[in-house]
C-alpha cells in the first residue's frame, strides 16, 4: 500500500505544480517539476525492466539525471559566487565515482554507490543553502520562501535515506521488502512538502527582508 501512495504523491506534486502555475513563474522551480516529471517516468519505465544488467543502468543514468537537475538547482539558488563552487566540486567527485562505478561493471538492481554520493551531497548542498540563507542580514523569515520548503525537503529524504541507499545492493529480495518502507516514508513526506512549496504564493522579497522589519508592530 505505502509504495503506491508514494507514486501517487510523486504525480500530486506534478497537479501542484500545474495547479499553481502561476505562482511558480519566475521562481526557477520549473527544474523542479521536471525532476518531479523525470521521477514518475521512471518509476513507469522501471516496472517494464526485467533482467537485473538492465535495472542497473537504467537507475544508474537516473541517478545521473536526477543529481544534474538538483546540482543545477543548488547552483542557481546560491546567490554567493564563492559558495556557486561548491556543486562545481561537488559535481567533479560525483563523476568520478559514476565513472568507478562504471569501470567496475557492476551488475547488481541498484547503483549503491552513484546514489549514496549522489545523497551526501544533496545533504551538505542544502546544509550550506540553509546556513547562507540564515546568515543572510537581508533575510528575515526564511520559512516564507519556495525554495526553503524545497531544500527542506531534499535535506529530510536523503539524509534518511543515504544509508539505506549505501546498503541496498545488499539486500536480498525480503529485506528490500522490509527497509524500502523507509524510502517509500520519505518519499511521501518529500513530495507533501514539495506540494506545499508549490501551492504558496510568491514570496514578497520586501516583506521578507529584515529592512522591512518594524519593531513598533511588536
């Protein structure tokens, strides 16, 4: 049942998104719902594989696509041009470990290691977008924000998930059954929050700057 409302929330946060168009022009989260789209072909494509060499480089290039789309969402949404080159260097030690990964051959269902690099540093990109939007004197109510909720989000599924990625190609068939739970939880809860970064209204940059601020309203 779990793994069913996972996908349907995965197409909820696509109706969202179109649901509240308007709200997200000129915000850069269209990168966003492509991801969200490129997540339900996927999980459509991924039904229809059957031999296990197959299932690895589909979610292998999967992992690749979907780091590249957050990569470039993180780099956009870092306004400091010193911090822009953290998912530069990050994006340089992720190709090297899909190129190990590819150089080893690796047969197994899932891309144990592409995928956990591929969390730690969706962890510490939304660790340092976090930190530089609160130590940023300009603004004030950070949770007022699209791009908040988003990061939130991210930050929440990986860093819940990114052991259980680094074990998976481990499992056998029973204990995939029993530890995805896990995945499928934080899928779910992923999703809901992207749906609610989707259904707010733009954030008033004046508003949310601490030069707005008025201590006499207190």
């Amino acid at each position: 049942m779990l793994p069913q409302v996972a996908y349907l929330s995965e197409i909820l946060s696509i109706v969202f998104f179109l649901s509240f168009l308007k709200r997200n022009r000129g915000e850069g989260l269209w990168i966003i719902f492509l991801y969200c789209v490129c997540s339900v072909l996927a999980e459509i494509i991924g039904i229809y594989l059957v031999y296990e060499k197959n299932k690895f480089y589909f979610w292998a290039f999967y992992t690749i696509t979907e780091y590249s789309i957050f990569a470039y969402f993180f780099y956009s949404a870092f306004k400091d041009k010193k911090i822009r080159y953290i998912p530069l260097a990050g994006s340089f030690l992720f190709c090297v470990v899909v190129g190990i990964t590819f150089y080893n051959r690796n047969t197994k269902a899932f891309d144990s290691l592409s995928a956990s690099m591929e969390a730690l540093l969706m962890i510490i990109y939304s660790i340092v977008f976090l930190y530089d939007q609160i130590t940023n004197p300009e603004i004030m109510y950070v949770y007022n924000t699209k791009k908040f909720w988003i990061v939130i989000a991210f930050f929440l599924y990986f860093s819940s998930t990114l052991f259980l990625f680094l074990f998976a190609s481990s499992f056998t068939k029973q204990e995939h059954s029993s530890y995805w739970i896990i995945n499928n939880f934080f899928e779910i809860l992923k999703n809901g929050l992207l749906c609610v970064s989707f259904a707010m209204k733009k954030s008033d940059s004046n508003q949310n700057s601490i030069k707005a601020f008025d201590p006499d309203l207190l």
